[in-house]
C-alpha cells in the first residue's frame, strides 16, 4: 500500500515538473518572437525615412501591446499581431 501511494505521488510530481518545464520553453519560444517584432516596429517609428502615416500605425501597435503586454501572454499577442 505505501508503495502504491508513493509511486503515484511520485508520477504527478515528475508530471508537474514535465508540464512546468514545457509550459517554460513555450514562453520562451515567444517572447524573443514578439521581442524581435517589437524591436522591428520601434525602428519603424523612430526611422526618419518612413511617412508619418506609418509611424502613427506603428505608434499605435506599440501602444496596445504595452497596455495588453502584462495581462496577456506573449503568444496570444503574436497570434494577433502575426496572422
């Protein structure tokens, strides 16, 4: 019985720990992706050859990402971001 009992407590420790560590590299895949895309968007607006049409469109990404950014994971902004 006791044997059961910690063999069972030891699957869903080593679980846990699987799922941990896949959800990790899952965030870690996306945030240099949007990091990346970020960085681009930010060259748009400071970029002195670009129309101001387009730096305001820029401007505006940059603004929504900020305020979502902290509620949102950086995967589900890719998806809107990226189609």
């Amino acid at each position: 019985m006791l044997f059961k009992t910690s063999l069972s407590v030891g699957l869903v420790g080593i679980s846990a720990l699987l799922t941990s560590t896949s959800a990790l590299a899952f965030d870690d895949y996306c945030t240099p992706k949007l990091d990346a895309y970020l960085s681009n968007v930010q060259k748009t607006v400071d970029s002195k050859y670009v129309s101001e049409r387009q730096k305001d469109v820029a401007q505006k990404v940059l603004d929504k990402v900020k305020a979502s950014r902290n509620d949102t994971k950086d995967c589900v902004l890719i998806d809107k971001l990226l189609p």
